[in-house]
C-alpha cells in the first residue's frame, strides 16, 4: 500500500477579505505507526456557528476539542468514531445555547478522515465536502437543502456517512454551507481541481463575495517523497523516544504529518505540552502527533523526559534532528518563495489597476467639462472607456470601476446624441417556415405586411383606442399563385406602396409588384386588382415601387432608369418618362429603398443616399454616424403625402438602430433601445414607418411587428 502525504490550508474570509486564522478548523494528524494512527488515522474537522451573536474563539475550541477527544476515545470503528464525535459536539453546543441563551449558536460541522487510502466523511448540520480523485469532482451530500437539521438545536442532526478511496492523489476540500448559497456549484468544483493546495485557496478567495463569512479547509493528497518518509520516520522516533528509524523500516507505516500544518516547535516534547495545554488560537490548522491526540490520556511528564534523556545519550540532538529540519525548510522555502512572487505580482498589478483607474477619471473629467466640443469630448471618452475596460480586467466585479464605466458610456450616449427606446411593444407576432416580412405600410388603422418569403400580404387592423392589433384580425390581400380576374397569375411579390389620391387617381390604394410584372390594387370593394400599365413588357430589372401625389414610380435596375407613370382612369395606361433629367441612366443595381416627399431619395446597400428634384441629382452626402457607420441599412422614410417630415429615417439593422438625420445630410441623432433582448430584435429589423402626429415608430423585424414611441429629443 502507498504510503500518502498531506498539505492542508485553510480558509476563512470575512466580506471578502481573507482573515490571518480560522478558529473554526482542526488537523489531527498522529505519527505513523502510533495506535493512534493505525487505528483512527488522521482526522480533518471544518465547523461553522451562527447566530444573534459572533461567535467566540473560545466556544470553538470548546467543540473543536470535544470532536477531537470523543473520536479518537471512542472504542468503535471510524464511521462510529465519528457519528460520537459529531454528536457529542451537538451535545456540548445545546448545553452551551442553554446557558447562554442570548449568546446561543446553531451550527454545521464536517470531519474527514484518512486511514490509509480510505476516506470517510461524516457530516452534521449544513455543510458540503467535495473530493476530487481519479479525475472527477464529488459532492457530499448530493444536494444541500433548508430541511437540515443544524447542530445545537432541540432535535439532534442526522448524521450523514461517505467513503471512498485515494488511489494516488486526491484533494479533499470541506466548505461552509454559505459557499453554495453564493458560488455557483461548477465554480466551487474548480477549487479541488486546482493544481496544488495554495492555488486552489485562492481561486475560493477570489470567489468570496462581499457580505458574507465563509470558511474552507483543504486537504491535498498524494504520495509521500523519500524525504517525507525519512522525516515523518524520525518525528515517529523522537516521539516514541526511539533512535531514528532506516528508511527501509518505514515504508509499511501509514500516513505522515505535513510540517507545514503545524506552528508548533518539532520537538516532540514540545508537542505533546502544547496539545495538553490547549490549542493556540493564532493557529490557522493544527497538526497533533498521536501522544497528544486526546487531552484525557496525555503522556506523563516524567516518562517523557526519561525517554528523552535515555535517546539523547544514545546520539546527540542536533545529528538526530538535522534531516527533520532539512524537511521542514525546503517546503517552507519553496512556500515564501511563491507566497513573495504573488505578493509581488499582486502589488504591481494594483499599481497598474490604479494607474489605469486614474487615467480613466481624468479622462472622463476632461471630457465632462463645459465646453468640450463634441469631437474632442469622443475622443476622450473613448480612451476614458479603453482605461476602464482594462482596470475592470486586472480587478474584476470592482464596484467603483464598473460604476465608472457606466457614466461613461452614458456620457458617450448623449455626446453621440443616442436617444433611448425604452419599451418596444409587440403588435404582431410573424415568422414560421420560410417566413421573411420585408415591407411595411401603416396607414390610419390598417397595417399591411409583405412576407417574400412566403409571397403572401396580409393586412391587419389597429386597434384605435389602444394601438394594438386585436387578434385573429389579419387578412390575405394577395399571394403568390392567385388567379387575377383577367385570369392572370399572381407571381412572386417583389415590393409594394400606398398610393394617395392624385391626378386622375380617384382613391387611395395599396400597390403591389409582382415577377410577372403585373402592378395589383386592393380595393376594399372589388379586391384585388390588376391595373393597366404602359410598357410594363420593356421593364427588365423591376425593384422598387413608390407612389407621391397620385404619381407611380418605379426603380428599373436593368435599364438604369427611374420610370414614372402619370396616373390614368384605368390605372397607369400612359407610357412612362424617364424620371432623370435627359434621358439619364444610373447603376441602380444597389437601390433597396426609395421614399418621395417632391424630392426622390435613394438608400443604397452601402448606407449611401442620393437624391434627386425635377430629374436632376442633388448633391447630398449622409454624414456618418459618430459612433460607428451603417453597417447594414434596410429602408428609408421621408415623410408621407399626408405631413411632410422634416427629417429622413434611415433603419440600420447592423447597429439596431434608427437614424435621424436633416435632410442636408447632417446626423442629428439615432434611436437604440435600451433593453438587451429589445437591442437584438433590432438586428433582424426590415422597415420602419413613422408616425409623425403621433410620434410612433411601427418596427417590421423577421419575426415581430413593433411600435415604440418616438421620444421627444431634450
């Protein structure tokens, strides 16, 4: 059988600071070879009080050492050993609460013991023990619930067994109940994943939320070295008063005591007065050798020293002792070394937390001064927000940085003139197999919407008291494959318009372009409707349709041209004229979008516009937005027949975004919402149309038709 090695740290943090001792842990680990050692093995206890009031260090030790003597008297097996133990301790907590009413605790208490290569836990009250071997993490118990009876209480805790076996390395951590509270269990498993003991420690500190008291005891396993062996063979010796054993002698014995678990002199004499005295409380985790494990049968003095001066006649102190002592500083070498290189490293990354903090208020202060201008104040901002990203990395969850960042990236909002959409209102859920809502016409209460994707419009109704669309209301206008009147077939549906009154046009209507070139009218008395259209047959790359006082316009990509068709009494039967001064042509190929208020506006896939009056362009370049460019524009809104918008929209689904800009081009604002699920709804945004009496954007997205209201800019 292996002989295995232990490191032990505990851990015991107070609102997120790590304290300097944990009064509420014990590490019993006799010699080797001891009865002590052989029978009982070596004991681990993490307990936890609460209560009115705090605990004391002493009413721990109380219990601690109660634990302690009931275990390793009891005449029974280990699992016996520790149910008496962790009772006892109930026992002595509920006498203690009814002496002390107003200072009464209830509590939870973990033990672990390791006997050879065999584990067992038992466990009292609240508490959680995770073991970590042959390359998986366990949980005891499996789930952790309110039900639990605490130790102290009228009602005695069951009690709850585990074992399992170590087969080389393992790591036993024991936790405080509050750690699965306020850690999420995967992150808490990490801990005995870690690869050594201080490591793991300081992965559960840096988990430790504030406003809390949580506790730890670590327990590293894994096979002894020969120089652990040789050292635990001779503490063995000194304590039984024997000359040092040859390494050959010791490889049969069970466990060995880690040197860095104890604070007490090495010296066994020196151990077994301490463990009679009484515990130390400025001692984080005690190791015990086994002629002290129980205060009630401490070694008599007087035998102590004659077998102390029988083994120094036999071979002088310092000889004996010298290979203990090399054991017991290396490890304590190598522990100052890396405890230096982390303070070491910790210090400068709070130096460089704090110059990237500063940097960031500085900046943000310079950028909040009254008349910055707007340029300058961006870029400032801008480095204020790289500073504090990078203070956030070196210090993650500081409130004050992210509190910082936060007044930064509001203060960029209003220098960037973002307007908050604060709640976008669901009027009609879309989508299902193969559905892609592309167009969008709001007029009074009607709302039409074209799905390409199933090549169907349908038309619903608004509700005009509340603004919603009543269920069930919708109908389908047209769809592909219909049969017209003039026994014509309703092709795929390429883009549609309303149509206000003008010219010879009597009524208003809904426009619809189809692939075989047929322009359909809904009306509410004869339905669908195909119209006479002149030279329909020469069109050769139809895209987009517009309607403006009565007028039919139309976006030919293959020719180049924007044809525009005078109305007549049985539709549009005039041949068109090329709407751009001398019979120009364009590459139009890129036109998605096109809005008419008496000047003609085209939006192109690169976010460009163009437009045009009486055939003639105007010169007109669309500022980019400050913050970043259109990334993936989808529609453009410049007013209606009925009122006459002052401004141009322009929907950018990249950002999930709504511009507004003067119709010189000037940026003025954008419309972004402020809610993270409202924000990605944006992304799939298609059309807008824009309400400007009463102040409403209607969303079209791929899966949803939106209204929001237009807030008021300040």
């Amino acid at each position: 059988m292996a002989r295995l090695h232990t490191t032990v740290e505990s851990l015991f943090v107070i609102d997120g600071v790590r304290q300097p001792r944990a009064v509420n842990a014990r590490v019993v680990e006799p010699l080797p070879a001891t009865s002590q050692a052989v029978a009982k093995g070596n004991l681990y206890v993490l307990l936890e009080l609460g209560g009115a009031t705090q605990p004391t260090p002493a009413l721990f030790r109380l219990l601690l050492n109660t634990v302690q003597g009931v275990y390793y008297d009891a005449t029974g097996g280990i699992t016996g050993g520790i149910t008496e133990a962790i009772l006892a301790a109930h026992q002595a907590l509920e006498q203690h609460n009814a002496v002390h009413p107003n200072e009464a605790q209830l509590g939870g208490i973990s033990c672990a013991v390791l006997r050879g290569e065999e584990l067992y836990l038992g466990i009292g009250g609240p508490a959680v023990v995770l073991v970590h071997t042959a390359n998986r993490v366990d949980q005891f118990p499996a789930e952790l619930n309110d039900s639990v009876i605490p130790l102290g209480n009228h009602d005695a805790p069951a009690i709850e067994l585990f074992r399992t076996s170590i087969d080389s390395t393992g790591t036993v951590v024991q936790l405080s109940s509050e750690w699965l509270a306020r850690v999420p269990a995967p992150k808490l498993a990490t801990a005995a994943l870690a690869p050594d003991i201080a490591s793991g420690a300081e992965y559960l500190e840096a988990l430790a939320p504030s406003r809390a008291v949580l506790s730890a005891l670590l327990t590293y396993i894994a096979p002894a070295t020969p120089e652990q062996l040789a050292a635990s063979a001779a503490a063995a010796s000194a304590a039984a008063g024997l000359p040092p054993a040859a390494p050959a002698k010791v490889v049969e014995e069970p466990a060995v005591v880690d040197a860095s678990t104890s604070d007490e002199d090495t010296d066994a004499k020196d151990e077994v007065e301490a463990a009679t005295e009484g515990e130390d409380d400025s001692v984080d985790v005690v190791a015990v050798p086994a002629a002290a494990v129980a205060a009630t049968s401490p070694v008599p003095a007087a035998t102590l020293a004659d077998d102390s001066a029988a083994s120094e006649a036999e071979e002088p102190p310092r000889r004996r002792r010298w290979p203990w002592l090399l054991a017991l500083l290396i490890p304590l070498l190598i522990v100052a070394a890396v405890a230096i290189a982390l303070w070491v490293d910790q210090q400068r990354t709070m130096a460089e937390f704090q110059t990237q903090l500063q940097g960031a208020q500085a900046a943000y202060a310079a950028a909040s001064a009254d008349g910055v201008p707007e340029d300058t104040a961006r870029t400032q901002l801008a480095e204020a927000k790289d500073r504090a990203n990078a203070a956030l990395a070196l210090v993650p969850n500081d409130e004050a940085t992210a509190g910082l960042l936060a007044d930064i990236q509001t203060k960029l909002d209003e220098v960037n003139h973002i307007v908050p959409l604060y709640k976008l209102v669901t009027l009609q859920p879309l989508g299902g197999e193969g559905s892609q809502p592309t167009n969008l016409v709001v007029e009074g209460p009607r709302v039409s919407i074209l799905d390409q994707g199933q090549d169907r419009v349908t038309r619903y109704g608004l509700d005009e008291i509340s603004g919603l669309i009543p269920e069930a209301s919708g109908g389908v206008l047209a769809e592909r494959g219909q049969i017209l009147p003039d026994g014509q077939i309703v092709g795929e549906l390429l883009d549609m318009t309303w149509a206000e009154t003008g010219g010879d046009r009597r009524t208003s209507n809904l426009l619809i372009l189809d692939s075989n070139r047929n322009l359909l009218q809904v009306d509410s008395a004869t339905g669908l409707q195909p119209l006479a259209v002149a030279n329909r047959d020469q069109w050769q790359n139809p895209t987009v349709i517009a309607s403006y006082n009565g007028n039919f316009y139309l976006v030919d990509a293959g020719q180049g041209r924007i044809l525009r068709y005078r109305p007549t009494a049985d539709g549009y039967s005039n041949p068109p004229e090329n709407y751009l001064e001398g019979d120009a042509t364009l590459d139009l190929s890129g036109a998605i979008d096109m809005a008419i208020d008496g000047n003609i506006w085209l939006l192109y896939q690169d976010g460009t516009v163009q437009t045009f009056l009486e055939g003639r362009q105007v010169p007109f370049v669309l500022q980019q937005p400050p913050d970043s460019p259109i990334s993936e524009p989808q529609a453009i809104y410049a007013g209606s027949d009925a009122g006459i918008s002052e401004s141009l929209f322009i929907t950018d689904a990249g950002g999930a975004r709504i511009l507004e800009y003067d119709k010189e081009g000037n940026y003025l604002r954008q419309y972004r919402p402020v809610d993270r699920a409202d924000l990605e709804k944006l992304r799939s945004m298609t059309d807008v149309q824009v309400d400007e009496i009463g102040g409403t954007f209607y969303i079209l997205t791929s899966d949803a038709l939106y209204s929001t209201d237009i807030p008021q800019p300040s």
